[in-house]
C-alpha cells in the first residue's frame, strides 16, 4: 500500500502531467511538437527527481506508461461489466488509488477499448454510404 507522502506526490505528479496536454492529448496540435514535447518531458522528470534522484526521461515514460496502462486495464473492465448488463451494485470499481486523478484520460483511452479494427471499418463503410 502506498504511504501517504507517496500518494501526496504521486498525485502532484499526476496534476502536473494533466497540466501537459503535449504528453498526452493526442488531438493536439502541442502533441505533434517534438521540442514542446520535450520540454514537457524534463519538467515531469525534475518533478519525479524529487522522489527518485537517479530518475531521468526514459524512467519518467516507463512511470507514466505504468500509470496509464493501469489505468487502461481498470477502465476496460470497468466498461465491460458495464456492457454485460450488470446491475448499479455490480459494476466494477476500480481498484487502482489514482483511478479518479487519472480521469481526464478517459477520452484518450475510450478511443480503442472495446472495438476492434473490424468493427471500426464497418461502420465507416457503413456511414460511408448513409
């Protein structure tokens, strides 16, 4: 279980990384800015030196892929016990801590989980001709 000094800064860490649209809003015209992009990168790496003194940009990536890739993972099955017709009571909750502070990735995942690459091409065959 994480302390509560690790939850307070994993929880900055997370506010700054939202505050930073060019490392994760795909649809951004910041996203397509290798330099800004960069940037971004060294300021949330001189955020995690501050628990991790040895941490550099390639640590950073691997820490914010664990984190969206848990988040991910939740979100899909939280989704899918929605779509399997349970009740109010039996939707899955999320179990990761920093599920809600993650939040504003929904978007950004909801894109691909639950379709596949077939489904997708039919409905633009089909909207193609409706």
């Amino acid at each position: 279980m994480a302390t509560t000094k690790n939850i307070e800064f994993w929880r900055e860490f997370i506010n700054l990384y939202r505050e930073l649209p060019a490392v994760w809003k795909i649809k951004s015209d910041d996203y397509k800015n290798r330099d800004l992009k960069s940037e971004c990168y060294v300021k949330l790496t001189d955020k995690l030196i501050e628990l991790q003194p040895t941490a550099d940009i390639n640590c950073t990536k691997r820490k914010i892929n664990t984190l969206r890739s848990n988040f991910r993972r939740e979100l899909k099955k939280q989704i899918n016990s929605r779509k399997s017709g349970a009740g109010a009571d039996d939707v899955y909750e999320p179990t990761v801590w920093y599920f809600n502070d993650l939040e504003f990735l929904r978007d950004q995942e909801c894109q691909d989980i639950g379709r596949s690459s077939i489904e997708e091409d039919m409905s633009n065959f089909v909207s193609f001709f409706y």
